[in-house]
C-alpha cells in the first residue's frame, strides 16, 4: 500500500493561516465584546427606569379599580332601590362595572344578608365567605383560594346618607390569566416580561409575557421590590430580550479592518522567509547524488538512525525464516483476506498447490473454511482436526488472529502432528469398561457447573438456603451410591409431601413456591418406595423449587402402570440435576426426555400393591370457609378446594370472616392461611375457641412457610399444598363437629365471665344457661382484645379483683364494653358497678343480678 505523502510547507502555511485567523477572531471578538459591554451598561440603566414605570402602571390599575369601588359605594349609599335589587341598579351602569378595573365585587350588608356579583363564577368556584376574614379596610390584601385562584381584595366600608354603617362591599382583582393588567403592565414600558412575587407567603401572584417573544436567549432582568397599596411584601421582576444592536459592528469595523490588514502583511512576510531559509536548502538536497551523508546534521541522526532499523529487520526477518523450519510443525501466514504471505516447507509438503492458490480456502479443504472465517472475524481459541490420508497423518491446527503492521487482522495456522497421540487414545478404548462403582462417581464438572450457575446469579443467596441446597445435594448422592434395596409401600402422594416437606425445610422456600398437580386418585396409589425414589422425588422438587423460570410446575399422573412425571427445568443451564436424574432412573428403569417447552418428562413402571389402603371420603357439598389473610396466590387453593367437591366461602382476611360469615348456616371446616402474619393465624384460632368454648374445632393452618410452634389442637399442611394433601387434612377435620357461626348472633348479648374456681363456675353457668346467655369465661383479662374485638359491647363479670389501669385500657379501647364486679377492693376503678354477693353464690344471687344486668342493657338500648 503506497504511503500518503504530506508537504510541511503546505502544512506549515496551514498552520500560519489557522494561527492567524484564531489570533484575528479573538482580537474581533474581544472588540465586540467591550463595546456591547458598554451598551448592556445603558440598557440595564434603562431597564431600572422601566422598572418604575411598570410599578406605575400597576398602582394605576389598582387606583382605577378603587375609584369604581367608591362609584359602587356611592350609588349603594344614594340611590333609591328596593331591596334585594341592589344588583340590577348596579349593572345598570354596565358602561362603569365591565370597563372598569375590578372583576368582580361582593357585598355584604349588616343585617347578615349578602349580594354577590354573578362574574364571580367565572374566576372561582370557592364560598367567598371562606376568604372575606382576610380582608383590610381600605387596603388590598392578596388571596389564594382553595381551586387555586389567585385574588387580590378591597374592603370598603358602606356608608349611608347619615353616616350609619350599613354594610362592607369587596372588590376582587383576578390574577388568574388577567389579560388587561398583563397587557397595562407589558406595554407600559415595552418589557418583555413581568412578574409579581410574594416574598411573605413565597408564591407568584402575577406572572406573564408577550406572546412570541422567545426568553430562552440573553435576556435583561430586573428584580426590585414593588411599592403599592397591597398589604404584602411584594417584589417585581421584569424582563427585556437583550437584542444585538447593529451598530456594534458598524462602529468596530475600522478597528478589525485595520487588525485584518497588520495581520495579512505579517503573514507574507513569514511565509517568504520560511521559504527562503528552510525549504530551498531542502529541496536543493534532491539533486544531489554524492553517497554519504547529508549535508545537514540535523538529518544526519534520522539517516543513521534509518540504516540502522533496515539492518535490524533483515537479521530478524531471517532468523524467523529459520525458526519456522525448525520447530517440526505446519505453519502458514495468511493476510486479512487470507493471502498466503509466508508458508513452511512441512506445510508445503501437506499443500503442495498451495504456491499456485491465491488464498488459503483455494487449497485447504472445506471443512476447515468455517473455522479460517471465525478466526478472521476476531475469535479466539478457534482449532480443528485435518487428517490427510495421503501422506497417514492427523494434524491439529491452532489459528491464532494479529494485527500486522498495516494494522489490519492477519492469521496464523500452526499445525502440529498428533498422529500418534491419537493413536493410542484410540487403543485405550478398546479396554474393558469402568467397574459399577466408578461409573457412578460424581460428575466433578457437573457439579462445578451448579456452583457457577449459583454464583452467577444476579440475586443475593441467602446462606440458610445455600447450607439446606447442600445438604439436600448430598442426600441425593447418598442415595445414588446406597446400595440398601429396601422397599416399603406407601401412597405416592405421601412420599411428595414427606419429601417437599424435607426440601422446604432445608432450603427455607415457601409451599407455593413450586406448584404441585397430584390428584387425589393418583395421590392414594400405594407404590413401591426406596431410596432411589426418593431421591429422584426430591431431585425433581430441587429442580422446579430452585429454578428462575416464570412456571414451576411438577405433574404426576398415571397411564395403567407406567408413572408418568412432568417437571419444568433449566437443565441448559445446570447439567447436575440431569446427571442425578439419569443415575436414580437406571436402577428404577425409567426413561427421561426432554419436551420443547423447557419441561423434563420421566417416565417408569411402578410396582404397586394389591390391596389398596381405603381412602377417606369428603361429604359433597360441605361448606368450607377459606380465610386467605396474605397467603400467596389464594386462588389455587380456592381452586383446589372446588375440585374436591366442596363449597368454598372465600374470606380475605380474619376481621372479614367474623363480620361476613354470619349468612352461612354452618362450616365444616376452617381452612386459614398464613404467609408472614403468624400472629393473625393463632388470634383467631384462640378467637374461635373462646367463641365457641371448645378445643377441638375443624380448624386446618395452611402455612407458606414451616412453622417453628405449631397447635397441637389444630390441623397442619406440611410441604406444598395439592389435591391429595388437602384431602387428607380436610377429611380428618370433617370427622369433628362443624363450626355454626350464627350461634354467637342469636343472642343479644354477651356475657365474658373473667376468673373463678371451677365450682363458681359450674353454679353461674347452670344459672346463666336458663337465661340462655351466651357466656365465654377468661383466667383474666391479657388477651381481651382477641374477644373483645368481636364483641365490642360485650358484659364483663369480674368473678375476681383485676388491675386498675388494665380496666381502664380496655375502657377506653371499648368504649360500650361494661363491667360488673360481684367482690370489692380497695383499688376498683369507676368504671366498674358493684353488685354485692355473698360467697358461696347462690340461685337466688345470681338470678337477681342476671334480671338487673338484662334490665339495665334494655334499659340503655331504649335509650339509644
């Protein structure tokens, strides 16, 4: 490629003549600059003037609209009208309100009575009454109303022909898209902008500018307190477009004609002097033909220096040459459009056209076209196989990309014979096979893959899933390495919740992470179970639990005998799972294949029992209240629960199930959820069995989450959540006496019974039971608010004393809550009422004090 030849006397004057055009813009520019200094001076002196001017015209607006406020006064004060026609007087003179400065006006007479100007209504829509309290006698006060309006008043006091007061009347100036003042104030000096600021209450009352002016560019402005008769601090700023005066270039231009000149005459000057002392001697060198140096020692190291790296690169060039004959291997340069630029004697003896072949791809075979191209465009690592059957030999060839000295990419192909090598690789598998034992040795790089996959993901792992991941992983190897052939029957539903239980507890996700389909026919299948079933149940749960796809789905069904499972997986991206899968299914005998969308499906012959475990039955049509509270995705269980046959009555939360479950006649069981609110879980659970004065309720707790404390006299889901799981809770909590919520309504009051022995209690709840009161006794009163909150008018008996101040705190909790002590202590509040009874209670006692509690309740609700 010809080299591009560049003239320094050209270059020189380029540079000169850039020299001296910057040096003659600034000297331009520096003379523009102080003579608009100058003017920028006058003009902002003259913008102070227009400053006042404005202020002028503004106090002029203002003192225009309080000479028509002194017309309206004086023909409010002396005309003859009747009353209540004050307004058709006043728009009578229509030539005076609809010309004048006001917008509108508002009056207000003394008797309480008001007219109000109809034009109000079109600059707020607020009760002006709300804002009249601002208002000054004879002084304008500015107004921003609720709708944003922005108002200035005028409070006038109304006079009659005698002096009496006979009322006040209000003018409103709106600075809400005022044209007129707007316009009053642009015109008035010629300012392109104007704006009134409050600096009291920090807000703009006025703001506008002429229409087409663009303020984007240099602008004057002027910022100065405004003095007027408003009751504010109020500051004025205007702003004038600063236009480029002509005149600064007419007056500058013999100045920068005169520099433009001097300039001009410095420049032929310089350019004949360069070339007389500089670029004369050097073209007079082109003529001379003597050897030796130049006659100039400033050339004469460049020269020397030159020599120099032309013998450096011969030497090196050869040396190369020997080098690449010496190393036993292929080697080929190519340019960066594959022109052979250097090729050894051993690769001319594999490509004896090559010296006839314009590039690489006209002799080498096609096979190793594509690997050539990749390694052109820059790829790294690129090496292929080339077995030539002429000569007996197998080359591996490495392609190596540089950038030579045109800085263009060029390649190197190094081929090395591996003829041998392959040789024996090839002997070495005709061996015997690896021993069982070796065979299934851990796949190292798998697992290696599953570490870097896990650290590459974007979010932070906590450790506690990390350490249960790991022990979970070494369970499955465990079982691919046991050699126990243990086998127990038990139904396959059985196993995947005993099994997601386990990865649940070990990682710490939650039950709804992963969705389980097991129906309640496949789940009751008694199968043969062991430890390679296991781990392949708990590999498969792994894998859906753990992955970052949008569906995390596990389908078991059956077709005859043949157990079919459907997992969705990234196993791309994580080759352990597969190796896991691959190892538990050899023993069992199953078959794993992979479907188009992501999903992994495993198919296997299980062995079943002959006589199948008798499988509790729901009742159709049993009523099951579903209370979600922040359980994740409700709607699966809802969905499930309907699948099972039954009625669901959804709730989302406890407080709705107590207020809305009244329609319902009874519940069989009561499903609630739970995700991170425990606390709302056991309230209600304690709630209902204060309501209903038993322990043992159908009561099921479905838990995202594994719980730490469970209740014992409660139904628990452990692992994920399906068809065949729910069933089983569902069929044990049915088997209990169901739960009527309209019990606790029918009554009209309620009675909670705090403290006692168990004798006082059995006489007060035979007495009270003859009323038919409902009752719910108490130890004491620390978990009042769980009764309470669905009894807030409830009767509280304190069998015995209480703490004062915890009396007090449910009082003013409960407002309508009322207390009755049967005892007396130094320390009773107030608010408890004492009715005397003497141990041990009687019949009698009791049936007095129940007859005056229901009297003073009827009493009380009359009242209301």
């Amino acid at each position: 490629m010809a080299g591009v030849t560049i003239s320094l006397q050209h270059r020189l004057r380029s540079k000169v003549l850039i020299l001296v055009c910057v040096v003659f813009l600034a000297v331009t520019f520096m003379s523009l600059y102080f003579i608009e200094a100058l003017n920028q001076t006058a003009a902002e002196k003259n913008l102070a003037l227009k400053h006042r001017v404005v202020e002028q015209a503004f106090n002029g607006y203002l003192a225009r609209a309080e000479d028509e406020m002194k017309f309206i006064g004086q023909d409010l004060a002396l005309s003859n009208y009747a009353v209540g026609r004050e307004l058709d007087l006043l728009f009578s003179h229509h030539e005076v309100l609809f010309f004048g400065g006001l917008d509108f006006f508002y009056i207000e007479w003394v008797n309480g009575k008001h007219s109000m100007d109809p034009r109000a209504r079109l600059f707020t829509k607020v009760d002006l009454q709300s804002v009249l309290g601002e208002g000054l006698i004879n002084r304008w006060t500015s107004i921003v109303t609720t709708d944003d309006s922005i108002l200035l008043m005028f409070k006038k006091k109304l006079l009659s022909s005698g002096q009496e007061n006979i009322g006040f009347l209000y003018g409103f100036i709106s600075l809400n898209d005022n044209l007129t003042l707007a316009n009053e104030l642009l015109e008035s000096a010629q300012v392109s902008a104007v704006q009134v600021y409050d600096n009291a209450h920090n807000r703009v009352l006025l703001e506008e500018h002429k229409v087409g002016v663009d303020l984007s560019g240099a602008t004057l402005h002027s910022r100065l307190p405004l003095v007027s008769p408003i009751q504010a601090d109020l500051q004025l700023d205007i702003i004038q477009k600063r236009i480029f005066s002509s005149t600064i270039l007419t007056n500058a231009l013999p100045l920068i004609a005169g520099i433009g000149v001097v300039l001009f005459c410095f420049c032929l000057l310089l350019f004949r002097q360069v070339k007389t002392l500089i670029f004369q001697p050097l073209e007079s060198i082109v003529y001379r033909h003597e050897e030796g140096l130049l006659p100039y020692s400033e050339l004469q190291p460049i020269q020397l220096q030159s020599n120099q790296y032309k013998a450096f690169i011969e030497s090196k060039e050869n040396r190369f040459k020997l080098l690449a004959e010496s190393i036993h291997s292929a080697i080929i340069f190519c340019t960066e459009v594959a022109e052979v630029e250097l090729i050894n004697s051993e690769a001319k003896l594999l490509f004896p056209d090559a010296e006839k072949a314009r590039t690489l791809f006209d002799f080498m075979p096609i096979s190793c076209h594509q690997s050539i191209q990749e390694a052109l465009k820059g790829e790294v690592g690129v090496a292929f196989e080339l077995t030539d059957s002429s000569l007996g030999r197998i080359y591996q060839w490495q392609v190596h990309s540089f950038k030579n000295e045109s800085n263009y990419r060029g390649l190197l192909l190094v081929g090395r014979n591996v003829t041998q090598e392959i040789s024996l690789m090839w002997q070495l598998e005709q061996l015997q096979p690896l021993s069982s034992a070796q065979q299934k040795k851990v796949d190292t790089d798998a697992i290696l893959s599953e570490l870097t996959y896990l650290s590459s993901l974007p979010g932070y792992i906590d450790s506690k899933h990390l350490q249960g991941w790991l022990g979970l992983l070494i369970s499955v190897l465990d079982d691919i390495s046991s050699l126990d052939s243990k086998v127990s029957y038990l139904p396959i539903g059985e196993v995947f919740c005993q099994e997601s239980a386990r990865v649940m507890a070990a990682m710490g996700v939650e039950a709804n992470r992963a969705l389980l389909d097991c129906s309640v026919e496949v789940g009751a299948r008694n199968i043969a179970v062991d430890a390679n079933f296991r781990g392949l149940i708990r590999a498969l749960l792994m894998m859906v639990m753990s992955n970052d796809m949008a569906e995390r789905r596990l389908t078991v069904r059956f077709d005859g005998e043949e157990l079919e499972m459907i997992a969705m997986n990234d196993m791309a991206f994580r080759p352990l799972f597969y190796w896991m899968i691959k190892m538990l299914l050899a023993p069992l005998g199953g078959q794993q294949k992979t479907l188009q969308n992501n999903a992994l499906q495993i198919n296997l012959i299980m062995e079943e029992l002959e006589y199948q475990s008798i499988l509790k039955q729901l009742t159709p049509n049993q009523v099951v209240a579903w209370v979600a509270n922040d359980y994740p995705n409700p709607n699966i269980i809802k969905a499930a629960l309907v699948r099972l046959g039954l009625q669901v009555e959804e709730y989302v939360s406890t407080d709705s199930f107590f207020t809305q479950s009244s329609a319902v006649v009874k519940f069989d069981a009561v499903l609630i959820g739970c995700d991170k609110d425990v606390e709302a879980q056991a309230d209600m659970t304690r709630a209902l069995k204060l309501k209903y004065n038993r322990d043992e309720l159908p009561i099921v707790w479905l838990n995202s989450t594994l719980l730490m404390e469970v209740d014992p006299d409660v139904f628990t889901l452990q692992g994920c959540s399906f068809d065949y799981n729910l069933h089983q809770v569902l069929a044990k909590a049915c088997e209990l006496e169901g739960v009527i919520p309209t019990h606790s309504y029918e009554q009209a009051l309620s009675w909670v019974m705090i403290g006692g022995s168990r004798i006082t209690k059995a006489i007060w709840y035979v007495e009270l039971e003859k009323y038919e009161v409902a009752t719910q006794w108490l130890v004491d009163l620390s978990n009042y608010h769980v009764v309470l909150s669905y009894h807030p008018d409830a009767v509280v008996v304190l069998l015995e004393p209480q703490p004062r101040t915890l009396l007090r705190s449910i009082q003013t909790a409960f407002p309508k809550v009322r207390f009755f002590s049967v005892q007396k202590w130094p320390e009773m509040p107030d608010n408890v009422s004492f009715f005397s009874m003497t141990l041990p209670y009687s019949g009698d006692q009791i049936r007095l004090f129940t007859q005056n509690v229901i009297q003073q309740n009827t009493n009380l609700r009359s009242n209301e």
